[in-house]
C-alpha cells in the first residue's frame, strides 16, 4: 500500500487503494484536474490554493444534507475532540471513511473527493519523489455559531527533528510528521459571508514562523514549536518570488493561489495586518462547495469564532501524506 509505481506513460502515481478508488470515483464529471503542476508547484512555494466551487450545486447540497442527518443522529458521532486541550481547539469532531454504512452519497462523495486527491498529486512532478497516501477517515469538524468555537494558531504538520524532539515523541508524532498537503472542504451555504457570520480561515505569513512563540498541540501529542528550519528557508524562497498565481479555469471554476507573501501592492481588502500574531495574514471565508489547499508544515492557519445563527461552520478535511517523510531528520 502506499508504493510508487510507473504507469505506461512513466507517471508517478500513487498506488495506494484507497486513494486511487477514490480518485476512480470522482474522476468522470470533474470538468478538470484539481492537482494540476501549477497548483502543485504553488503549495511547494508556501502558496494557499482556494478553487472554487470544486463540486456542482446537487453535491453541495447532498453533503449538507448528510451531514445534518449525522448531526442529529446524536449518538455521539461527533465529539468534541477529546485529545485537545480546549485553549487550542473547541469544534467537535466526526471521522468518516466514507464506507460506513450510515453515510450518506453526498458525504461519501466529498471524502472521496478529497481522498482522490493523494492519487493526483503523486502524478505532479513535484510530489514525484514523494509516496503519497491518505488516512482512511477525513476530518469532518463542526464549529458552533455561537462566536465560541476556534481553533487556535497552528501547524498541521509537525516538523520537528528527531533530535529536538526526543526518541519517544518523534515516534508518536508520526502521523503528523507525514502530512504534507492539507485539504479543506467547506460544507456551509455558498453564500456564506465572512463579514455577518465570521469563521474565517487565517492564514499568516510564512514569517509568522519565524518569529517562534507559537505553538501547536496535535492532539495531545505534545507542544511542537512551529518555528521550523523548513519555515525559515520557505521565507526566503518566497521573497524571491513574491508573484501571486491567479489561474482560471472552466468558466466558473476559478482557481486561485493565495501569495502568502509580503508585498505592498498586493494588499487587498481581505489581508489584515493583526490577528493573535500581529503579522500579514490572509482571511480565507468558508463558503460551501470550496475547497482550500497548503502545504501542512509551512503554513500557519487559525479558525476564527462564527456567528452563524442557528447554523454550524462544517469543514471536511483530508491531510495528504508522505511516507518519504518518516526520515529521521527532517528539513535539514
Ligand atoms: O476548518 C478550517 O478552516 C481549518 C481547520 C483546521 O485548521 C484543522 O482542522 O486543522
Ligand atoms: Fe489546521
């Protein structure tokens, strides 16, 4: 499971089952490859990719309703995540393989979705290297609207080395280590407004790691030091090349790439200088049928509270792993 192998045209892809069934599932009606190399070469660069929509109206509206029904299903499929320490996060949390038999097509369909994508981008040169996989549940988080729920400032891959970390907790940070693309499927209304109901997606500067101080606390696994070798040499790459991509593609289907990077002129009205950080950050809305993509170690991100009367901020979310990450030192 989880091999490279060659295809007939000497493509990288991956052979793990899971994401290449995933990948069959989806693949026909997608009107275009999501894991393109531009895409791939931006979330290399410390890029934050937003593709919107990345599934039709019917789709979007298929996995609210599924998700609705696992919420009222109230026999703790949900649960607030239990290994977290509340200052850092407070959603709850459901993990859906999409195999259970209580899932729902429309839920089904947007794990598959996400799972789809390990398979498309081992087929980019830049994760040809890589032996990409992804666990076999995605996160589905549910944020209340009562201005409580957040998740604080973190990385979601831990990127420290075996010699800072110790022996023991460099084994049990394993799966963090190996996450290498975080991929993000919000599930709310598409309207959803950032400025009525908050829930923002953060994301800070690469240079937010180099300031240190803040710290992630995965799943009880310990305080991990965001700052990372990694993160200081990504800052220096995007200075370099500080443009902004901006594809579009298909008609609707606009993809964007976020620059995480400071440059005066590419300010707009959604940067804000400030946050918990104190540093450029870009506000990312979570409207439905939108899918948001970064690189897990070298982006720092925050969920903000949302207001949303009556209703929930949802988030689906597959971490795309390598297990070329599991080397005993990392990013040296
Ligand atoms: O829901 C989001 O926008 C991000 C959630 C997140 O950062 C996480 O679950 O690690
Ligand atoms: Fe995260």
């Amino acid at each position: 499971m989880g091999t490279l192998v060659m295809s007939a045209q000497s493509e990288a892809v991956c052979s793990n089952p899971a994401c290449e069934a995933a990948y069959e599932h989806v693949r026909h009606g997608r009107p275009f490859p999501i894991a393109f190399p531009a895409i791939a070469r931006a979330l290399r660069r410390g890029h934050v990719v937003v593709i919107d929509p990345v599934m039709s109206d019917q789709e979007l509206l298929a996995a609210q309703n599924d998700v609705k029904a696992l919420l009222r299903q109230g026999d703790g499929a949900f649960a607030v995540n239990a290994n977290d320490d509340s200052s850092v996060r407070l959603d709850s949390v459901a993990w859906v393989t999409g195999e259970e038999a209580g899932t729902g097509p429309g839920l089904k369909h947007a794990v598959a979705l996400l799972k789809g994508l390990a398979h498309e981008f081992s087929r980019t040169p830049e994760y040809s290297k890589s032996v990409l996989f992804v666990q076999s549940a995605a996160q589905l988080a549910c944020y209340a609207g009562d201005g409580q729920a957040f998740y604080a400032p973190h990385l979601d891959a831990s990127t420290e080395s075996i010699w800072t970390m110790g022996l023991n907790a460099w084994l049990r940070a394993r799966a963090y280590r190996e996450r290498t693309i975080t991929a993000i499927l919000y599930l709310n209304d598409k309207d959803w407004d950032a400025d009525l109901s908050g829930g923002c997606l953060r994301c800070y500067l690469p240079s937010a790691l180099a300031q240190g101080g803040m710290h992630d606390k995965p799943n009880g696994l310990g305080e991990v030091p965001a700052t990372t070798t990694s993160g200081s040499r990504r800052i220096s790459q995007d200075r370099r090349k500080p443009k902004a991509q901006v594809y579009e593609l298909c008609g609707d289907h606009g993809i964007t790439a976020l620059p995480v990077s400071i440059e005066s002129d590419r300010v707009k009205s959604d940067d804000k200088v400030g946050g918990s950080l104190g540093v450029m950050s870009r506000d990312v809305a979570p409207r439905g049928g939108r899918l948001v993509l970064f690189d897990s170690g070298a982006v720092l991100h925050e969920v903000l509270p949302s207001y949303k009367k009556g209703g929930q901020r949802i988030a689906l979310t597959v971490w795309v792993s390598d297990r070329q990450s599991r080397k005993f030192v990392q990013n040296k």
